[in-house]
C-alpha cells in the first residue's frame, strides 16, 4: 500500500494516495507514514480530513516550506486556509514563516510577469 501511495501521488491522485497510505495503517498515531497521509490530504485540499490527521498549523506549514515545486494557486488557497483555521493559533515564528512563504509566492508572480 505504501509504495502504491507514494506511485500514486507522484501520478498527482493524492486523494487515492491517501486512501492507500491509511490502508497501510498511516492512520495510527504512530504511524511514521502519517507526514504522507496528511501531504496527500493537504495536495487534494481535504481541509477536514487533513486537520484530523494533523491539527498542529506548524504542520501544516512545514508541509508548504518543504516542498520543491511550489504551485501557486494551490499555495495561496493553502496559505489562506491555515489563516482562516489557525489565526488565533499562530505565534510570531508562524507568523514570520507563513509572511515568508507568501513572499515567495510574491516573487514567483513577479518573475512570471
């Protein structure tokens, strides 16, 4: 199932992913596939599904900071999620990092222009 997964999202189902990372067990907290269940929710914008797996916002924005290909559209509507679910949540070093992560999506949009 893992290696299913892991096909599967770099085929870009991450909803399917998902499903084969938790018949693999990812749903058990601890799971060391858990990272992946909650990458596979976040890139198929399961908001809910996500927040269940890992409701900590630094989580989610780890997620964002460490990815290669940063997708614009997608990192905005992950962007303003995390600020509509985690606003009262985050603490100055989110704050810093999420302003830095919407830096580079304001560079991105420069350099495509």
């Amino acid at each position: 199932h893992e290696m299913l997964g892991r096909n599967l999202m770099a085929a870009g189902r991450p909803l399917e992913a998902a499903a084969e990372y938790r018949a693999a067990g990812a749903d058990e907290a601890t799971s060391p596939l858990r990272p992946k269940l909650l990458a596979s929710l976040l890139l198929a914008e399961e908001w809910e599904e996500a927040a269940s797996v890992d409701p900590s916002p630094k989580a989610w924005i780890g997620f964002l900071e460490g990815r290669r290909d940063q997708d614009p559209e997608f990192t905005t509507r992950l962007l303003d999620e995390i600020d509509r679910r985690f606003d009262e949540d985050l603490d100055e070093e989110l704050v810093s990092r999420v302003g830095v992560l919407r830096g580079r999506l304001s560079s991105t949009a420069a350099a495509g222009s």
